[in-house]
C-alpha cells in the first residue's frame, strides 16, 4: 500500500516553487498596483510580503471553501469580484496596508491581468 508521504515526494518541490511563484507573483501585483491605484500606501516591505501571503491564505481559503481549482476562483466578473474583496480584506487584516474600495478595483484588474498571464499549476 503506497502512503501519502511517497505518493506526494514527486510534487512536494512543485508545490514549495509554486507557493514562491505566487507569493512573488502577489507581490510583485500589490507594488505596482500601489504605484497606480490613489489611496493606496503599503507601509513596508515587510507589510508588502505579510499581505501577499495573506491575499494567498484567503485565496486558498476561497477556492476550498466554494470547490473550485482555479487560482483566484475563475475567470471572468466572479473572479475580478473575489479579488476585489480578499484585496480589500486584507487591509482589516495587516496593519499598515492601507486601500481604498477603488484602489482595490484597479489593483485587482491588475492582478486579474497578471494572473490571468501567469498561471501556475496547483496541486494541492
């Protein structure tokens, strides 16, 4: 009977790349959404990263939650709207992520756009 542990060995380096992938992909999507969205101010650099990983967590949480394997929920308005709102709570989240509700509507057409470009296989 093969165990878990040596059915996943073949994917566990996929899985930490990917991980790194994404966080530096949401990154990358939240400092350049600061340079063009108004009212919106990360802090720092630490900030920047402790939001990436939190927009991960939620993202994750979402796509459990509603069974769905797409990164950022799916194409289309639904997943433009599920960006919108886990980048607009993140800032209740992080302290030192400050957004407001039409920076969180450009930052996630951004972020659609990138992730859109990039895609990443998950296999969680």
């Amino acid at each position: 009977m093969l165990s878990i542990k040596t059915f996943l060995s073949p994917y566990q380096n996929t899985i930490i790349l990917n991980f790194f992938a994404k966080l530096f992909s949401v990154s990358g999507m939240l400092a350049i959404g600061a340079m063009f969205a108004p009212n919106f101010k990360i802090v720092s650099l630490p900030i920047l990263f402790l939001s990436s990983l939190s927009i991960i967590i939620l993202d994750y949480m979402l796509c459990i939650t509603f069974d769905v394997k797409n990164s950022f929920i799916s194409k289309g308005f639904v997943g433009f709207f599920s960006a919108c709102v886990i980048i607009y709570l993140t800032r209740y989240i992080v302290s030192g992520f400050y957004i407001s509700i039409l920076s969180s509507i450009i930052t996630a057409a951004i972020y659609t756009t990138v992730d859109n470009l990039i895609r990443v296989e998950e296999y969680f």
